[in-house]
C-alpha cells in the first residue's frame, strides 16, 4: 500500500500525510485499515485516534491522551495538557506512535488562537522521527496546509466495485443478478460507498428489492432525502457520529458556511438549478472576478462541485445538490432562491433574442429544472 510505505519514512521528523476525498468516499476505512497493518507490523506502536471537528474535542482528546498514557503532570492546577502530550511524544523513549486527525476539515480550527489568546493548535503537534501522523479532510485545501505533497485522494467508485460493495453488504446478495436494477441504483447513489452502504441497510431491513427502492427513490426529491436520512448501523464508525449521507453532506456545508457565507450562498444558488452544465455567467455577481474564483475553488476542495478545464461550466454532485435542497427547504427558503434564480436566467435570457440559439441551449434546461 503506497500510504504504508509513506509512514515512518521520514528519518529527521515527523511524517505528515493527508487523507482526502469526497464526504462518504471512504476516506476512514482506508485509515482504519492503515491503523491496524501498522499494528500488525510494529506491536509496540501507539496508535491514537482523534476527533477534530472542533477546538473543543480536540482539546479533550488531548486531555484523553494524558490520561491514557498516565503522563505526569497533566492533572496540575492549570497544567497545560496539550503542552505536556507533545512533549511526551516527542521524546526518544515515546517509541513508535501514530496521531490520526478525523475529520480535520477546518484549517481556522488549528491555525487560529483561542479566545483566550492560547497558542495555536497546529503548534502542540508532536516532532519526532518516530512518529507519523494521518489527517482525515473533506478539504482539500487544508490537506495541502497539513501535508503539502503527502497527500493520498480517495477516488469515487467505479461501477464494478460498487457492485462488489453492494453485493457484499446485501444479506440477499441474489438481488444484485439484476444488472439492470443494479446499474441504475448506484448511479442514483453516485457509487459513494457510504450511500450505498445505508442503502443496502435499508433495503435488508424492510426485506425489498431494489427495483422496490429506485421506485421509491423515484417518487419525488424529498422521498429521497427522507430514505437517505435514514440511520444505520456501521461499526467502522463512533456511536456519537451521526453517519446518515444527507447529515455527512451538510457537515461540509456548515463548515463552508461559517467560514465564508459568499461561499454558502454560491452552493445554495447552484441548489436552485439543475445540477449539471451551469455556466459560470449564471452566477450572481460578486465582489470581484477573483471572488467568483475562490468561491468554485472552495466548493471544489470539498467535492462538491467539479469544474470542466476547457468548459466554463460547474456540476454540482447530485447528492450534495439534494441535501443542498433539503437544508433550504427546512429553513423555508427553498421558494424564494428558486424564484431568485428564475430571475437570473431570465435576466441572462432576455438581451440574447430568440436567435440566439447557443444561449437558449446553454440555458434552458436551468429554465425547465426551476418552472418544474
């Protein structure tokens, strides 16, 4: 595995490698495997599993650690635990160890201070040639801030391992013998990993088929965004996470919208169209040309969106496209952004002239996804 073979290469320092891909893609089991190889391979390596989706856990992580590890000291009036773990683990007689990160989406979390006006998180990482760190991102912005060139990009499924996937989780695994059936409901999924393993859930439970399930996927968007918000069991996962793929789409969405609402408002307006060909011309206008930029650049970190390098059009995913729409119509917004849109087309429509064929073409599968 080209990720092992990367860990405790280093001889001078520690080893830093992020582990990055689309919400859902796999991104933890990868790391769970890599975990227990090493394990397997060095018995004496401390593997230590983080959360870093706030300060706050990973503020407790490191008091977790302290405990673990029964590092002297931590337990002192206004000891600084994080201090005292570094240090610990930076020191020859550590041994073997390897940090794992989790969902280390938000690059602010680590390099901004505390209220308190405390050092930077980044800063309490431990320095040793022993040790290797992994960090888990939706973001591939902050992998390129945490790792640099150490980075490994989970890819999207393709059909055949998806199939595999499928047939593996499915406690009738006969019903896979339908290529069609089969075809046609993972690319409703998308061929994400973590969707079809919720589906599969689903599907064992109420004992149905999956003919059964694409018709009821089929019914209207909402009975979509209802079926796969659906919880389910997934050991690879903490009790506490909640793992449904409408909720792991809207993790990055909240973090995206704290971070940069001009950003957020750009993701919800692509929600309003269809989801495939949008012209970049069809956005709301912005500050400036950069700003337009680094707003797609954004999304696209995340993959949630996809640009086209000869073809000034952005794809939204279908699934984030879905959960985009679901979050809109919870806050009774979904109405008025549609009718937002709407007047954007028909502004971008209205100087073309019924000549203009290429315009009408680019535009009008946008018209017929917002009057239907």
């Amino acid at each position: 595995m080209e990720l092992e073979e990367k860990l405790f290469a280093a001889k001078k320092q520690t080893t830093k490698i992020a582990i990055t891909g689309l919400g859902g893609v796999g991104k933890t089991q990868l790391a769970l495997e890599l975990a227990y190889r090493i394990k397997i391979k060095h018995e004496n390596c401390s593997v230590i599993w983080i959360q870093a989706n706030s300060r706050e856990s990973l503020e407790q992580a490191y008091l977790h650690i302290a405990k673990q590890l029964r590092i002297p000291g931590y337990e002192e009036d206004k000891a600084n635990v994080k201090r005292i773990v570094q240090a610990h683990l930076s020191k020859k007689d550590a041994g073997r160890w390897l940090l794992v990160f989790e969902n280390a989406d938000d690059v602010d979390i680590w390099i901004g201070k505390s209220e308190e006006g405390s050092s930077r998180l980044i800063d309490y990482l431990p320095r040793s040639k022993e040790g290797s760190i992994i960090f888990i991102t939706r973001n591939s912005k902050t992998a390129v801030k945490f790792a640099r060139r150490n980075i490994i990009r989970v890819p999207e499924m393709d059909e055949n391992t998806a199939v595999q996937l499928l047939e593996k989780c499915l406690v009738n695994q006969s019903l896979i013998n339908n290529r069609q059936d089969t075809t046609a409901l993972l690319a409703e999924l998308t061929h994400l990993p973590l969707a079809i393993v919720q589906v599969a859930g689903y599907i064992n439970e109420n004992g149905i088929t999956l003919a059964d399930y694409i018709a009821r996927l089929a019914k209207q968007e909402k009975e979509m965004i209802d079926l796969l918000s659906e919880g389910f069991d997934d050991y690879w996962r903490y009790d506490y996470i909640k793992n449904p793929v409408a909720v792991t789409w809207l993790i990055s969405f909240e973090q995206i919208r704290r971070r940069d609402p001009f950003v957020a408002d750009y993701l919800l307006f692509m929600a309003c169209v269809d989801s495939k060909n949008i012209p970049r011309s069809l956005f709301p206008s912005s500050k400036s040309p950069k700003t337009e930029i680094d707003a797609i650049r954004t999304l696209a970190a995340y993959s949630l969106v996809s640009e086209r390098p000869s073809d000034p059009v952005i794809d939204i995913h279908r699934l984030a496209h879905l959960a985009a729409r679901n979050w809109l119509r919870k806050e009774k917004m979904l109405s008025r952004l549609t009718g937002e849109a709407m007047a954007r087309v028909a502004e971008m429509l209205k100087d073309s002239g019924n000549e203009n064929g290429f315009v009408w073409r680019i535009y009008l599968p946008h018209v017929n996804y917002v009057l239907g």
